[in-house]
C-alpha cells in the first residue's frame, strides 16, 4: 500500500538480491543490491547499489534518504567530490542533517555555499503511501460501493520529520508534527491527530506523502470513518 514516484533520473529496478552481512555499519542485517537503470544525460548506465541502512540512525546526520547518493563524514568543507557516476545533473543535497536544495555536478564534484562537516548529495525521490479501500462494515454487510466520510486520521510516527497528508496528490498538507517553537527538524515519533474535512464519497482516499530527503516512519494509519447505509 506504498509507492515510490520517481527519483531524479527516472530509475528502473532490473534486480534486486539480499545477501547477510556481518561487516560495517549492516552487521547483523540483511543487505539489499539493486542493479538500477538510468539515463545520465543521453546515456544509460546501469548502477550497482546497496540501500542504507537506516535502522541504527539516531539523528537526522545519520539517515540516508536519497538515491544513488553519496556519504561524507570530516571536517568541514564546501566541495565535496565522488559524484562522477551522476556528471552534470543536479542532486539534492542535505549538509548537517538539513536540506539545502539542489547542486550541479561539474567535474564530479558539488560545491556548497558553507561548509558541512557531515554532507549526504543524491537524487530526490517521493513517496506515497496509500492505504488500501476503507471497509468499514455495517449489520447488512459490506461497505464496499457505499458512500463513506472521513472525520478524523491518526498517523503513528517513528522519527520522523516533515511530511504531508491528504484526499489527493493535488490537497495536501503538512502533518502538525511540531508546535510553535519547536524544532522542526527534530526526529518525532507518536500519534498526530488531524481533523478530516471529507466529502461522502465511494473510496474514501487518504494519502501520506514524504517528498524531501528526511526519515519518515509510519507504524499506523487510524482513520475515523461514518459509512453511509
């Protein structure tokens, strides 16, 4: 009941494989290679990837949410090179936990206008997740083909930042996840409650929406729901 829209460059999955590892930062997890497909100016080029792991992280430095992307850890730096697989096209970029927007790569290097000592450049993707068609059944039987409204969703986050939701791709809003003063790029996790203005409708859609390059995990979708019959 979730998809990816696309990254920068259009991806194509050709394979995946999980293999055990027992080395570096995926000891005791499985990891996941893909051979991805893309189009780097007119040429297609297949890429050898391996997805984060992101399941240790704890603060935004730490997560990796981009395609194809490329990890720095030192000292403080506005240039940072290892990006020749991506040549001329723009990556997004988060610098400190943050995200700044997109860079060319020219002669396989980005450069910041300030320094960042912890710097993760890729391809932005957006995710969508859509649960499946409400049934919310009555003493006769099933709601399916009955006119429904939404009055209330729950979401059920686990450090998460950002993120939107709404009835369609075309009416979204942010998720309350902070109050006034809060830090907005602080990891939340816990249930949201936002009010549900919905029409009488047949499927009765809601749609949860990550489309920047921060961590976004959801454990539940709790939708209050009056099924007309």
């Amino acid at each position: 009941w979730s998809r990816i829209v696309s990254d920068g460059l259009d991806g194509v999955i050709e394979s995946v494989c999980s293999i055990p590892s027992s080395l570096g930062d995926t000891a005791g997890h499985d990891e996941i290679w893909m051979v991805v497909a893309r189009t780097v100016g007119e040429t297609t080029t297949r890429f050898i990837e391996r997805m984060a792991d992101n399941s240790t992280a704890s603060s935004l430095t730490d997560f990796v949410c981009l395609d194809c992307a490329v990890v720095y850890s030192g000292a403080a730096d506005t240039v940072f090179t290892g990006y020749d697989h991506l040549e001329g096209e723009d990556v997004s970029v988060c610098a400190d936990g943050r995200y700044i927007g997109e860079f060319t790569v020219t002669g396989g290097a980005i450069t910041l206008e300030e320094a960042a000592s912890n710097v993760c450049g890729g391809l932005l993707y957006t995710c969508i997740c859509e649960p499946v068609p409400l049934e919310a059944g009555l003493v006769p039987g099933t709601a399916q083909g009955l006119t429904k409204k939404i009055t209330e969703v729950t979401v059920r986050l686990l450090d998460t930042v950002g993120g939107k939701i709404g009835p369609s791709e075309a009416k979204l809003h942010p998720i309350p996840l902070t109050s006034l003063g809060d830090d907005p790029l602080a990891l939340k996790s816990g249930d949201y409650h936002i009010p549900w203005h919905g029409q009488w409708e047949q499927e009765g859609r809601v749609l949860i929406v990550q489309d920047e390059p921060y961590p976004m995990t959801i454990l539940a979708a709790i939708i209050t729901v009056t099924t007309n019959g």
